[in-house]
C-alpha cells in the first residue's frame, strides 16, 4: 500500500542528500553515540515483535469458530433449516386419514301436514352430530411418498447450506484477523522508522548548528519527519479499523483482543497437485455442491408428486350421523338415532391436470436454474482453486526471496557499523542501512503472513475447512 511504502521512499530519498554536506568544510561537530551492532538491533527487533503476541491470545482459527457461532447470515440459515423441518412435518403429516367432525343445532319454523286419517308433523328442533373420515387411497401410492422425499431433501440442502454459511464466516473472520495481524505489524515498522528519522533529524540539526548543513536540507528532514509522523497516524487507524472488523465478525464486543498466531513460526505448505486433481476434490469436499446437488434432487421428488395429480383420485370414506331427529329414519321422531354410510370415490379434476402440466413445467425450469448456478460454481472453482494454487506458489517464492533480502540486508548493515567505526561512513549512512533492514524485515513477515493468507485460501477452495466446520 501507498502509506506503506512512502516513509522508505523517503528516507531513501533524504540519505543521499546528508550523506554529503554542502558548503565549506566546518569544524566537524559532537560525534553521535556509537551505534548498536546487527546482532543488538535484530534482538531489539525481535522484542518488539514479541511483544505484539500473548499467551492464549486469539488465533485465526478460534476467530473462524467464533465466527461461525454469530454471523447473521448464518443465523439465517439456521431459520431456513426450521422452516424447511416445518415442511418436512407437514407432508408427513398429510399421510393421516383426513377426520373431521361436526356439531350442530337448527330451529325451525313448525310444520305439521294433515292427510286423510293421519297427521305428519316435522320437529321444531333438529340436533345432529357427524363424524367423518377419508382415506386419499391414491395418494399414498402416487403423491405422499415423493413429496416426504422432496422435503427430506430439502431440509438436507438447508442443513447442508447452513454449514456452509458457517465455514464461509470462518473464513472471513480468518482473512479479517491476518489482516489485523498485519496491520499490527505495520504500526510497529512504522514506528521504528519514524524513530529513526527522528535520529537522523537529530545529527542533521547538530550538522546545521555546526553550519556543515543548509537551512534547506534541514527542512526537508523536519518534512521528512512529519510525514512519518503521519504514516504512523494512519497505519495506527487502519490497525483500529481492522481490528472493529475482526471484533464485529466474531462478536467480540468490548473484550480485550490479543495475537496468539506469530507468523514467524513455520507453516508446511501443501504438496503440488494437478489442477484437475484440485478441482475435484473441491467438487467432492465443497458444501456448497452438496447443497446445490440435494435441490436439484428435491426440485426432481417434486416433479414427480405433481404428475400425480394428472391421474383420477381414488379415495375411501365413511360418515357416521347421530341425530335428533335423524332425517335417514322415516318417519321421523323426536329421538338420537345413529345412521353411517361408507363406500369408495373415484374422482378427476380437468382443471387440476392443466396446473399440474403447468407446474411441472415450473419446477422443471427452476431444476434447470440449480443446475445452472452449479455449472457456474464449477467454472468459479477452478479459477478460484488455481488462483489460490498460484498464490501459495507465489508466496513461498516470496519467502524465500524475503529471507534472501532479510540476510543482505543484515549484512548491509553490519559492513555500514563497521566502516562507521573505522570513519570511512557517516551516521546516515548506517541510518540508511538500518532502514533497508526494517523494510526487509518487515518484507519477511509480510511473505509469511501470505503464506498463511494463501493456504487458508487454497483450503477454503478445496473445502478442507468444510471437514473442520462441525
């Protein structure tokens, strides 16, 4: 990044410019104080570094798991799952015999009819309860067997999704907290360059007082100075934002955070593989396959309880009537009589064949739309698995490069100490060599750093992490 690399392009851009004074020679001022050898100042590097990492502090690892515990996005998943289990009951549910029944009391007007010799009089008061059950015979056969198929499979792809929504969570909080990780460790080059330009200042002020230095070169250091200054201040407020980040994806809070990962530990990175080998093991291992695959089965049970409603009905029922008077009794009286019925119904709705046509053909499209979305998955992961392949590759090139930068660098530096000792190089020299140490340094910490970034990546492409979500 920009700030990242402005405060090297400035001291570098400042060494050349005190290395050689300008203007007649003057009397030579106080020497500085006798500089820190390699050895000293890597120790002093490595103390600071360690005091950026706790006991028991957070990993990238247990942010994942906290992760997955609080996203929202995974709550969501977790209600869709209930739903989804909600509809599984009910289809299960619609294989019990339909019963109902009923209660009821008429008043009516009085009505009696006089016929020769005798008198037909109807009650005024009618009481009548009626107890009913089917059986849809067919539906057992044709209908209920592929909808409970269609809702276990949904409550599959929905469990299966929501796991997938867990390690998707995890892995942002674990790319959050590498970031806060490096951030952190931005502040703290940052700040050790800005105390080495505010030593240089220092002798550059004690060569203008000894007039060895123009009113020039002095404000261009004091520039120089604050805008390290500034490039503190920044990285300080991008090390705030990425740890609010990190806190509002694992549900932090006000808890005090601490780094428990140091990337200077070493990491074995995953042995090279083919890129069609890759890519199917990520079709295998990836959730979000899985859940894809258990729709398009679910979207196929479906399809196949709709043509059920192509076909005639047939069903069986039974009524049982206990009434007052009882209208199936002749004559009627003013007494309970129990009267029941039963027999079979064969039925067959046009209507209900055209929606089911059209249904099907519904559910066949949106079949085609998941397999689609998975087709478009497949093509996302292999370039998403090559890239991370790349990235690892690239990283521990880069490791080795940095470490390569890292001991000439050191080597640098302790050639500069000695000739400063010797007198054959001033103080901003050996500043300038110390500089070209932190940044390779820094540079080192930065290629592990990736390292881990890029084999969480490959990991999450391949869904090894998806083996580690339960």
């Amino acid at each position: 990044m920009k700030v990242r690399l402005s405060l090297a392009f400035c001291l570098i851009a400042v060494s050349p410019a005190l290395a050689q004074p300008s203007g007649p020679a003057r009397p030579a001022p106080t020497p500085a104080p006798a500089p820190a050898s390699a050895g000293e100042d890597g120790n002093a590097f490595e103390k600071d570094l360690d005091t950026l990492f706790a006991p028991g502090g957070l990993t990238a690892d247990q942010a994942a798991a906290r992760a997955a515990k609080v996203s929202p996005s995974v709550q969501r998943k977790v209600a869709e799952v209930e739903a989804s289990i909600a509809q599984l009951e009910t289809a299960e549910l619609a294989r019990i015999p339909q019963v109902k029944g009923t209660a009821s009391y008429t008043r009516n007007s009085h009505l009696s009819l006089n016929f020769p010799g005798f008198m037909l009089s109807y009650p005024d008061n009618y009481y009548a309860t009626e107890a009913q059950l089917g059986v849809p015979l067919s539906e057992y056969i044709l209908r209920f067997p592929k909808v409970i198929d269609a809702a276990k499979l949904g409550v599959e792809a929905a469990r299966t999704s929501q796991r997938s929504s867990e390690v998707n969570a995890g892995q942002e909080a674990r790319l959050a907290y590498y970031e806060w990780l490096r951030a952190r460790l931005q502040v703290l080059v940052a700040e050790r360059q800005q105390v080495q330009v505010q030593s240089v200042l220092t002798q550059v002020r004690a060569l203008a007082d000894a007039q060895r230095l123009s009113k020039a070169d002095l404000m261009r250091v004091e520039s120089q100075e604050a805008q390290a200054e500034q490039v503190v201040n920044q990285l300080r407020n991008l090390a705030v934002l990425r740890e609010e980040q990190l806190r509002l994806l694992i549900g932090a809070g006000e808890e005090p955070l601490a780094l428990g990962e140091d990337p200077r530990t070493d990491v074995n990175a995953p042995g090279a593989s083919s890129l069609d080998e890759l890519v199917k093991t990520a079709t295998a291992q990836r959730l979000e396959f899985k859940a894809i695959n258990a729709g398009i089965q679910a979207k196929e049970k479906q399809r196949e309880s709709e043509k059920a409603n192509m076909f005639p009905h047939l069903s069986a029922f039974a009524v049982a009537d206990y009434a007052n008077p009882n209208t199936r009794v002749f004559p009627l009286e003013d007494k309970w009589k129990l009267t029941w019925s039963a027999g079979v119904q064969l039925s067959w709705t046009i209507n209900d064949t055209l929606i089911a046509r059209a249904t099907d053909r519904r559910i066949a499209a949106e079949a085609n739309e998941l397999r689609a979305d998975r087709e478009n998955l497949a093509r996302g992961t292999r370039i998403e698995v090559l890239a991370a392949q790349q990235a690892v590759q690239l990283a521990l090139v880069s490791q080795q490069t940095t470490q390569k930068g890292l001991a000439a660098a050191e080597e640098g530096y302790r050639v500069r100490r000695e000739l400063l000792n010797a007198e054959r190089a001033t103080a901003v020299e050996l500043v300038d060599a110390e500089t070209d140490l932190t940044r390779a340094r820094i540079a080192a910490l930065n290629a592990r750093v990736d390292l881990r970034v890029a084999m969480a990546q490959l990991a999450h492409a391949l869904g090894n992490d998806a083996k580690t979500s339960r």
